[in-house]
C-alpha cells in the first residue's frame, strides 16, 4: 500500500471515495429492487418462491418455505459441540451487555393535579434478516436477536437464505434457536424484506426490520422503510486503526486486513503520526497477506479503499477520525483512555492492543450491528432501544389547565389554528 501524508486535500479524497460506498448510488440496482419489491407486495409467497428459484435455484412451497422442528433437531446433531459451547458464551455475554441497557416506563406527579411521564412498549413481531447463501454467520443471528428479546418483543421472525445444498446452515439454526427466533423462513435478498415488510399468506408483516445483507436486501430496506421501521441502511464494513510510533505493527496489520477479508468494497484505513510506523505495517500487511485464504478479496479491499495516512500530529489525526466517522475505530497509543475521550463519532471503539475488532464481532457482548459510512455522525449501534417505543404520558385535572388556559389559547391563535384555541377555550366557558 501507498503510503501518503494527511491534509486536507487527502481527507477530502478520502471521504469522497468512501461515500461512493454507499447504498444511495446504486440507481441500477435501485431499479430491480423496487421492481421486486413491488412484485412481492401484489402477489405475496408466489412471487418469493419464483425469485427463490431464479436467484438461489429452489423450489419453495408452503410445505418446505419455513423451518420445521424437526430440521432444528438436525442442526443441533450437525454442529459442532465446541462450537456450540463457544456460541452459548457469547450469547451470554451479549444478552448480558443487553440487559443493561433496557429502560424503564417513568410517571412524575407534579403535584397541583398534572401527572407527566414515558411509557415504554416493546414491539410487537421483528423480522431479523440473516445472510447466508455464501457463508454461514451465527454472529449475526445472535446480534440481532438478543437485543429485541431482551427489549420484549413478542415475536421474531427470521428470513435466511439457503446454503448451496439447499439448507439453511446448521450453525444459523442452532444460533437462532438458542438466541430465541420464534420463527424462520428460508428466503433471502429484496424479496425476503419486502415479505416481512408487507407479510404474505406464509410470512407475517412485521413491525420493523433489523439486519445485514448484500447491496439488494440494503436497497430493499431503504425501499419499505416508511412502511415498516428499520435500524439503518448498512454500507460495506470498514476499520480505521488509530496508532502511535510505539504500537504493535504485526498487530495493527493483521486487524485491517481482519475487516479487508468482509467485501472488495470494505474500508481499512490507518492514522499515525509517525511514517516510520506506517513503513512497518505496510511490511507486515505485505508479509502476512498470502497465508490468508481471503488474499485476493483483501488484495482488492486495500487496493480501492485501504489507506496508511501519516498525520503532522496526534490531533490532526483525532480530528480526522471524527470527520470519518468509522464504523470501527481501533486506538493503538500510549494512553488510549485520554484519546478515546476526544472521539465523538464512532461506531464502536477498541482501546488498546489487546482489544482487536474480531472481539467485538463475536463475543465481548456489544452489538456488532454499527453505523457505517460516516453515520456514526448521527447513528448509534443495534441496542435495545430499537425495539421499543416511547409513549408520552400527560394528564391535567381541571384546576391545572384553568390555570394555564389562557396561555396555551394566546399561543394557539398566534399561530392562527383557532381550532386549537377554542378546544380549550369551550372547557371553561
């Protein structure tokens, strides 16, 4: 990789390449999903089957579209039991993550007859959507499932494609029976979120729409959003390592290319003030690359967006790292704590050498569904209160309102919605 000195005019390239990423420039595709999507709306499971058929060569029907017990009970015997294990640990450690951030409903007497406060209501049916055609990702299942159970919703319900063979994969259903998915369909891509969107005679309408995929289920997502919420319009994934002259460079190498290996279009860019560090990753990227199986997708990923950046200083690099706005952001300094306190945007933030992106992935707990394309700006991770909603609760008795009825009618006839102010008004004449 080349190395190049950050200024402004790099930065400013930068964050132009990036932003070509994203799913809002895609109108070809745009086209065919909405196409897709309309079709599902008009004619429901038949126009999934056939999309099932076109895409991923299978033959649905009503008998063989969801996931029976008994296929559950075969996935359990296929997978591995260590995996198993591994996969329950880390379903601990996420719903443990979880559970700290549920909310509560709160009521607040004013006194003098008002009584104000929040009512908070889990949804009632999730659709979760799983990639799966090429690979298996249990990681998924459990990220996106954990955090709408531990919220209280009553019902989720989880599209995947089938593997090669057919099937789902083994290590899917296992993760979502053990994260508590109530029901799983095997269907992938635009026609997979337009079903859970709209619902059809098979699949039922949902209430919201969490999960990663290709750029067609991203567009599809887009497309129903309105209809049914979503938690956000994902971009390929992307890593940006911010790192000192005394960081550990066989490290930091091995952890861009960790996010490289995802898509051709992943993002890993490294920050530092020293060129002298830059030189050394590079080294390490050049000498670990070819004993990775991924090789010619990282080759591709560094090619197009993979960037060694040597910053005049430590807070030019900080500065740059909140106008990126990463998805995730690896700190390798001295004192990462004091660093980590200047970040604003950042999906998820690693703090020192021993703190790799791999663990956020699969097992420390927090959720790995984060904001990409620089819209950690305004986005948060998948959390818990993405499956709630917020009511808002006031009630005056008529002593309280008389005392401020003469204020809220000025107020509405400034505005000239006189309906308004006699709605109040008509109480006390």
């Amino acid at each position: 990789m080349e190395i190049k000195i950050l200024n402004g005019e790099m930065e400013k390239d930068i964050l132009s390449r990036l932003i070509k990423r994203s799913p809002e420039n895609y109108p070809e595709q745009e086209k065919t999903v909405k196409d897709i999507v309309d079709h599902v709306r008009r004619e429901g499971d038949r126009a999934v089957f056939s999309y099932e058929e076109k895409f991923d060569h299978i033959v649905l029907n009503k008998e063989n579209f969801e996931v029976t017990g008994e296929e559950l009970d075969e996935a359990y015997a296929a997978v591995d039991q260590k995996l198993l294990e591994i996969l329950r640990k880390a379903l601990s450690n996420i719903r443990a993550f979880h559970e700290k951030q549920k909310t509560e409903s709160w009521f607040s007497a004013e006194g003098d007859g008002i009584l104000l406060g929040q009512k908070v209501t889990p949804l009632d049916r999730v659709g979760v959507y799983v990639p799966g055609g090429k690979a298996a990702y249990p990681s998924s299942v459990l990220m996106n499932i954990v955090p709408a159970k531990v919220a209280g919703v009553k019902e989720i319900v989880m599209t995947t494609p089938v593997g090669p063979e057919g099937k789902v994969y083994a290590s899917t259903l296992v993760a979502a029976r053990e994260a508590g998915a109530d029901r799983i369909f095997k269907c992938g891509g635009a026609q997979a979120i337009a079903a859970l969107a709209f619902g059809t005679d098979l699949i039922p309408r949902v209430d919201k729409i969490v999960g990663p995929g290709n750029i067609y289920v991203a567009l599809a997502k887009k497309a129903v959003f309105g209809h049914v919420g979503i938690e956000s319009v994902a971009g390929p994934s992307e890593i940006l390592v911010l790192a000192d002259k005394d960081a550990n460079p066989v490290f930091v190498a091995a952890d861009l290319m960790s996010q490289a290996e995802h898509d051709e279009m992943a993002s890993a860019i490294l920050i530092t003030d020293d060129r002298d560090f830059a030189e050394r990753v590079n080294a390490e990227i050049e000498r670990q690359l070819p004993t990775l199986s991924r090789k010619e997708i990282i080759e591709k990923s560094l090619e197009n967006f993979g960037f060694l950046l040597v910053a005049g200083s430590m807070e030019e690099a900080i500065g740059t790292v909140n106008r990126i706005a990463p998805e995730h952001l690896e700190i390798h300094t001295a004192e990462p704590y004091d660093i980590m306190t200047k970040i604003k945007n950042a999906g998820a933030i690693f703090l020192g050498p021993w703190s790799s992106e791999p663990l956020g992935d699969y097992f420390a707990g927090p959720n790995h569904v984060l904001p990409t394309n620089g819209t950690a700006r305004f986005f948060s991770p998948l959390s818990v209160d993405a499956f709630v909603k917020r009511s808002s609760i006031i009630s005056y008795d008529r002593n309280a309102l008389e005392r401020v009825h003469d204020s809220i009618e000025a107020f509405a006839e400034w505005e000239s919605l006189t309906a308004h102010a006699n709605s109040i008004r008509k109480r006390f004449e």
